[in-house]
C-alpha cells in the first residue's frame, strides 16, 4: 500500500469543507463515488447542527482600525465598550473589578466552562491573539452556548496587533464581525465490509470529512480521509473475520455532532464494537507517528507490541484525544487515534494555510501501514485480543472532556437518541 489511493482522494477533496455547506456536500459525494467505484455498501446518517460561515471581523478605536478573525458562532455582531485587559481568569473574578461592558483583552482562550461566568459579568466582546502573525486562525465556541443563550462576540488577532490594542485599554472600543450563524443539516456515510465469519463482533474506523471555516483542510483531515479510503480499498478485496465499519463522520469541528449521533443511534450494537480506530490529522512527510490510547495499559502494549512486529516507530501513549473516538470511549468502547505530526503540515491545523500542498504519499503511509497490519491482527484474531476496559483515570478525563466544554454528559450521547 503505496499511499497512491489515499492522496488520489486527498486532492479531490482539496478546500474549505465546513459542515452542511454546499462544499462539504460536493465532499460527501465524491467519497460516496469512491465507495461505489470500489463497489462497497454504505449508507448515510443525517443530523442537525449550528454552524457559522464567517466573514471579516474589525475593530475600531477612534480613527485606528485592526482586522481580526471572528470565532464561528458568534456572529453576526456590532457591540462597543471599554477595553480591558485580563491577564488571567482570576483577575475576572476579582470581586473589586467591574467588567460590566468591557471588552476584553483575554491572553488565554477561556475554557468552555467558564463562559457562563463571563456572560454573567455582562462583558461585551472578548479579543484573543493568533499564534503569529503569518497564520489566521479559524476558532470557534461550542454549541452548547447558543442552546443556553450564552454566546458573547469574539476575535482573533495578529498578535502584533494585540501588544497595540493594549496600549489602547480605557478607551472607547468597536468589534464587529459579519458573517451568518445557523442550523442546518449534514451527514455521514457509514460503510461497511462484511466479515468471513459469523462472529457479531466489530472494528469501526472512522475519520471526519469536514474543516473548520477559511481553512482547506489537508492534514485536518484530508490526510485520514485518504488513509481511511485506502484502508477500505484494501479491505474490501481483504475482508477480516470480523465486520468492518468505515464511518466518514461530519461534524467533528463543532463538537463531535457526526460520532455522537452515530453513537445515540447504534448504542444497542455497542456491546458488538471491540475496537475503534480514528484517523485524525495526517499527511506530514517530516513528523512523527503517534498512537493515542483511549483505553487501559493493557491495549498500550497490544499496540506497542504489534508495532515493533510491523517495524513502526510508532509512539504510543495513553490519554484522551479530542476527536470523533470520544462518544465512543464514553460509552465504553476502547479507542485509539493514529496521527502524524511534527513538521510544517500539522503547525498550519485550523488555519488558512493548512493545504493538501505541504502533504506527501510518504506523509500518509507509515499510519496506512501500521492501521492496515493492525487492522489484519485484530481483525483475524481467533479470539479477540481486545480487553473491553478503560481504565477509571482515563474514564475521568473522558468525562472532564465533555463537562470542561459546558456539555452535560447525558446530553453527549443520550439526549441525541430521538433528534431527528
């Protein structure tokens, strides 16, 4: 498996693909066009989600103007104040301090918990900086926050631009930031490769289809998709003995809506899903390959140990990995993620810049090689080599995971059963 088939699809897909746009539905159909040129089922999972396309964003301070990033979710929005600096979270907290119509100056992005705190301080507007001058960022807030009317207008700077707006604090200020917010529709497409035995026993493989706003997506995740289409390539004229799920999920950028739909709908069949596999940033010729564990020490040395019989370099960790293998993983499902990062393809993520360009067949084939002699093992094993437990510290960052972003983990999966 050259790579070949991976960075063939990769190109085609090349471009902004944001959720339930006409971009991402362009996207949907040429990968729905491979499955059945390589003559494999699938079916699609359609769901709602909050999506924003943005526009330019500005801010004015007297005659100065800067321009900026607005954060998805936020906009449409014209609101002016005072503008403050915070340093930290704490200082917002100070009970002697009033941010009531501020805007403010924020030098860490504020976690999704703590908006609420924000919101009830009655700021204005928050600006943040990029992380240099050469990138823009695409950054955007959950959706949680439009569910609880909690959104509160947000910038991105050049960080150049944000050492001169604060030698402008106490004074007047404008953000504006054009765009449009609102629900539509996506989908995923679900494959499936049928296995040689009668056992009801699964793998699902899955990467996300979609880029966040004014990025082309090419490590994220144009690199996986391209890895999962050579994968099922393969499979399909190699089926294992246990079943197969290729799940294309949309979404991902918003909130991990396309897994956890999935997830909501196919909880009876969970108990049947061994191992789940993410594909998720990939592509970098100059990197490093990663395994990302979201599980127990026991399926480390599993991984550990096949990747010395494939001869990878593979580094395996054990942690949680904010991707599609999640809702899995709440629920149970032992996971990993496969990704290679390290160089200049991975550094562009979530901006502008991150072209399938700076992508290679090389980038993409040692996670093709070790997925695919990964994939045989498990899937051909007579007996399951997979222990179906995550331990309780990794179960806790699981948790912490969703909570920390202002989601209440009956609504990650549970809630979503009967949204249509």
């Amino acid at each position: 498996m050259t790579g070949k088939i991976a960075y063939d699809l990769m190109l085609k897909l090349k471009g902004e693909r944001v959720a339930g746009t006409d971009n991402h539905k362009k996207a949907n159909r040429i990968i729905v066009q491979f499955l059945k040129d390589i003559k494999v089922e699938y079916e699609t999972l359609e769901f709602p989600l909050y999506i924003s396309e943005i526009g330019k964003g500005n801010i004015f301070i007297g005659s100065k103007k800067f321009e900026g990033v607005p954060y998805g979710l936020t906009v449409p929005f014209a609101v002016d104040g005072i503008l403050e600096y915070a340093e930290s979270f704490d200082q917002i907290q100070n009970v002697d301090k009033n941010f009531e119509n501020k805007i403010l100056i924020m030098r860490d992005r504020p976690n999704m918990s703590k908006f609420q705190i924000l919101k009830e301080k009655k700021i204005k507007g928050i600006i943040t900086a990029s992380r240099s001058d050469d990138l823009i960022s695409s950054l955007h807030l959950s959706s949680w926050m439009i569910e609880k009317k909690c959104i509160i207008p947000m910038m991105d700077v050049k960080y150049s631009d944000i050492l001169k707006l604060i030698e402008n604090v106490g004074k007047k200020v404008k953000i504006e930031g054009k765009g449009k917010t609102f629900k539509t529709r996506s989908e995923n497409i679900i494959a499936k490769i049928k296995g040689k035995s009668k056992s009801e026993e699964k793998l699902v493989l899955m990467g996300h289809t979609d880029t966040v706003p004014r990025s082309p997506g090419g490590s994220d995740n144009s690199g996986g998709i391209g890895i999962m289409a050579e994968m099922i390539a393969y499979f399909s004229k190699n089926p294992t003995k246990r079943d197969l799920i290729f799940s294309f999920f949309s979404g991902e950028e918003w909130g991990l809506w396309g897994s956890r739909f999935f997830v909501a709908r196919r909880e009876h069949e969970l108990k049947d899903y061994i191992l789940g596999i993410n594909f998720d940033v990939a592509g970098d010729p100059f990197g490093v390959t990663q395994c990302i564990v979201t599980a127990s020490d026991y399926l480390v040395n599993v991984v550990n140990f096949v990747s010395k019989l494939v001869g990878s370099s593979l580094i395996v960790l054990k942690d949680i990995y904010s991707s599609d293998n999640m809702p899995f993983s709440l629920k149970g499902v032992p996971t990993i993620n496969l990704l290679r990062a390290g160089g200049v393809p991975s550094r562009f993520v979530h901006t502008d810049k991150d072209s399938v360009d700076y992508i290679t067949e090389k980038g993409v084939s040692p996670i093709i090689d070790f997925g695919k002699f990964f994939v045989e093992t498990v899937g051909n094993s007579p007996i399951n080599p997979i222990e179906r437990n995550i331990d309780e510290g990794i179960k806790k960052k699981i948790e912490e995971y969703f909570t920390g972003r202002g989601t209440d983990l009956k609504d990650v999966v549970d809630s979503l059963k009967k949204v249509k």
